[in-house]
C-alpha cells in the first residue's frame, strides 16, 4: 500500500496539525508543513508523532550536513534537467540511516525524469512525490511500473483524498463460490463483446460477468493455445452486451457501456483482483449459449458466445463452455442485495432472471 502524505502551508502552526488530522482520521500516514517539518501519523492510536518530527533539507550541502549532525531529515528533490542523480545517489548511501524519504517535486516534465529517480533510487530509500490532482497522483503511483512509494497531497480535498485512498488500496479480494451448473442450452445469434485490455492476463485470470447482477461467473481470458487460434492473453470474450460485468470499485456496468478507457476488473480464481484499462470494445454476432448454475439457494444465469474457446474457471483449472455438463462446479461471485446504476444497495429490491 503507498503511502499518502497531506502538504501544509508554511504558515501552519504545530499544534494546529492534530485538528487537521482529526478530520482525516487514518486516511494519510502523515503531514508535510511546507518548507519545515514532516510529521509522521501513528497508526496505534497515540495520533501525531509531534516529537519526532523530520526536518526538511533542500540542498545537497544540507543533506550532507544533516546527516552529519544524525538529524531524522527528508530531503526535497526540485526535479530539473541539472540534477546531478549519481551524485544524489551516492550522498544518499552515505546517510541512509537518517535519510527517512525523497520528496521529489516535478517542474514541467515528471514522467521521464520520475523514471530515473525510481530506476536509481528504489529500493535505497522511501520515495514520496507530490501531486496536484488525482490523475497526477494515479499516474506517479505507477511510474516505471513500481511508482513511488508515496504521495503528497497538494491542495486536494477531503472527497478527493477519500477517492485516492480507495484507488491506491492495492489488490481488492472477492470472496468466489462454488457453483454447480444446473442446465444448458444452445440459443441463436446474439451481439457479443470482446473485452480487449491494456494488461496481458494469465491462466486462471478473466472477469465477472453474468445476467443478475448478484450472481456473476468468471469467464476465463483466451490464454490458451488451440490449433486453430492464437491466443490473445489480453482478451476476454465477455458475451452478450446486456451482461453485468463487475468493475473497480464493487460496482457493476452493462458490457454495452464499456469503449476504450473503461476501467474494468481482472480476477483470479483466488479472488484476488487488479483494475486495468479497456484497449477496446469489439461487438460480433456469434452463437450464443445459456449456462445456468445453482449455489445455495441461489440461481444464477449467464449467457456467452458458444465456441470452445470459451472458458469458465473451475476450482482446480477451466472448462469450455463446449464441455460443460450438468453437475460441473465453476467459480462465481454471489453478493445479495440489488443494484441503482451499478451500486449495491441492500435494502432495496429487484427481480432479475
């Protein structure tokens, strides 16, 4: 989990900081008055750790200085073209004990240069960059693939830092069940989507698709070789457009929603979920199939293109939708209640079949 770190304007009073943080409750694992001190958060309850605060550097003399005088310090990295990074990384060596971050500020360009801090640095000392906006915090989170370590917030708000957080909580987990098919059957031609991502997914990896939403199947990616097709790892051949499909953020979307840019949700059948972006729709029309299965006292349908190729995901592998027979288990995700616009809601009540 990255950290999430708030800045604070310069003029900002020490004993101010707890009422700061009494609203954020333990959404930020810190605070940075600006050009001052950062102050860690404990998380066991004691609240603002006020008495050891690390002292913020903005040169390499002062760095050098610093650790020198064995202060706590974290030094602040105004990213330009002059950067000398050799010299940076070998002064960082040097005082690692003390040194608790880099807090890296980008001017103009952040990407690239962001690369070669993370590709020198990572792994010698915590890296924290600052962000203006969610889409630069989500962006830095995942630079040269490993991101920062952390986060500091600049001149965001309190729902914008709750939807940061929810974003960077790392690796949702769905608890899947053990379903039985029930019956099957062959149905005619049908619109059925291809969902093409920006990830490359591996056996035992696919989305959750079904026609309740409360009862979804997870469909399997086409990974595997066959002799006629090639496989396509990054693709999962979803079916019809009326489908749900169960995307970040626990909610459901209509696969005739989805275009390139949409976020969905892989999963394995571990439960073990990561968001990535759609490369794009394809819609077909394709024969169709109806599998219908049973988990407790739940019946749950999901229709899908009828070809081998196809694939639900069992406990131990994955079967074709060509081999699947009565008394087969596959995976599915259950969650009671109904939906508004693809939001749980428990209380209220639908009848889909």
């Amino acid at each position: 989990m990255k950290e999430l770190w708030i800045l604070l304007p310069s003029n900002t009073r020490i004993e101010d900081v707890e009422g700061i943080l009494a609203k954020l409750g333990e959404l930020c694992d810190g605070v940075i008055i600006e050009s001052k001190l950062a102050i860690p958060y404990s998380q066991d309850g004691r609240g603002l750790s006020t008495n050891s605060g690390i002292s913020l550097v903005h040169s390499l003399e002062d760095l050098v200085e610093g650790i020198s005088e064995g202060k706590r310090i974290a030094y602040v990295l105004e990213l330009d073209a002059n950067i000398d990074l050799e010299n940076l990384s070998r002064t960082i060596e040097k005082g690692l004990k003390l040194l608790e971050f880099v807090l890296v500020r980008c001017r103009g360009w952040y990407v690239i240069p962001l690369e070669n801090i993370i590709a020198m640095l990572k792994g010698k000392v915590k890296i924290l960059a600052e962000a203006s906006n969610l889409d630069e915090a989500i962006l830095l989170s995942n630079v040269l693939e490993l991101g920062v370590d952390g986060l500091v917030l600049k001149d965001l708000d309190y729902p914008s830092i709750v939807a940061l957080k929810s974003t960077l909580k790392g690796i949702e987990h769905l608890e899947l069940r053990r379903a039985k098919i029930s019956s099957i059957k062959s149905l005619g031609l049908g619109a059925r989507v291809c969902i093409d991502t920006c990830e490359l997914m591996n056996p035992g990896e696919g989305m959750l698709v079904g026609c309740q939403s409360n009862f979804l199947f997870l469909v399997e990616a086409e990974v595997w070789k066959n002799p006629y097709v090639q496989p396509r790892p990054f693709r999962v051949n979803a079916g019809p457009v009326g489908l749900y499909i169960y995307v970040p953020g626990g909610k459901t979307r209509y696969l005739s929603e989805l275009s390139a840019g949409s976020d969905v949700l892989i999963v394995d059948r571990d439960g073990k979920c990561r968001p990535v972006n759609v490369c794009r729709v394809k819609i077909e029309w394709r024969p169709l199939i109806l599998v219908e299965a049973v988990y407790a006292d739940y019946v749950g349908k999901v229709i899908l293109q009828n070809a081998e190729t196809i694939r639900l995901i069992t406990p131990d592998g994955s079967k074709s939708v060509a081999e699947l027979q009565p008394g087969c288990e596959v995976l599915v995700y259950v969650k009671p209640g109904a939906r508004h616009l693809g939001i749980l809601v428990d209380s209220m009540r639908v009848i889909e079949r």
